[in-house]
C-alpha cells in the first residue's frame, strides 16, 4: 500500500507542477499612452496601400491600358494625394460594387422572369399560351 500511496504521490507532484507551468502569464504586458498621430499615420499608410494595391491589380491594369492610363503614371498620382483624398478613394472603393452585371445577363434574368409568369398564370387558367400546359378546369 506504501508503493502505491508514494506513486499518487509524485503523480500529483508532477500535476501541481504541470498547473503551475500552465497558469503562469507567459510574457509581461506593458501598457501605455498611444498618440493619435501614431493611429492616424498607420491608417493612412493602409488606405494608400489598399488604393496601390487595387491598382497594382492585372485586371486593373489592363483595364488602364484598355482606357489608354499608364500604370506607372496612376500610381505615381496615387502618391501624390493627400492623405484625405486617399481615404477618401478607400472609402468610395468599399462602398463601391466590385462589377456590374452583363448586358446580356439582365436581358436573360428578365426574359427567365417573363416565362415563368406566363408560366404560372397558364398553369392557373388565367391564360392560354404554352400548348404543353395542361390546364384546370373552372
């Protein structure tokens, strides 16, 4: 009974140990005062960098070649704003959709649309205009 009392025992020597180990703070936290400047200066440095980024884009780019834009030379007018005016364009490229749809798409949507009204007011017996519909009596 003593050799089994003494392995409880270092099992939990060796558990307190393990706790131990695991509840102490693993780094020591330093607090202080942070400038606005400091914040302002960091979100400004990453709406230019989002604003670059867009253009850096090969879509992007080649949509500026399309247009007859140098690449080179819309990023060089992207530095050259203030910092306003480029948290300005981040703000307009978040709100902005990413695309619109195709002509043809909107064209389809709307016929798709047309159909399954005709479609419906056939299948009530409000109409008579695809033969394959099998109609209701009233």
């Amino acid at each position: 009974m003593k050799r089994r009392s003494a392995s409880f025992k270092s099992v939990a020597v060796i558990m307190a140990a393990v706790l131990l180990g695991v509840s102490a703070p693993a780094g020591l936290a330093r607090a202080g005062l942070v400038a606005t400047e400091d914040i302002i200066g960091e979100s400004r440095q990453d709406d230019r960098a989002r604003v670059l980024e867009f253009l850096a884009r090969d879509d992007v780019r080649a949509q500026m070649v399309r247009l007859g834009v140098d690449p080179s030379e819309a990023a060089a007018r992207v530095a050259a704003l203030s910092d306003g005016e480029v948290a300005r364009l981040a703000g307009v490229m978040d709100t902005v959709p990413a695309g619109q749809a195709h002509p043809a798409a909107i064209v389809i949507a709307v016929a798709a649309f047309v159909f399954l009204v005709l479609l419906v007011t056939d299948l009530l017996g409000l109409t008579d205009i695809f033969p394959f519909v099998k109609k209701t009596r009233r």
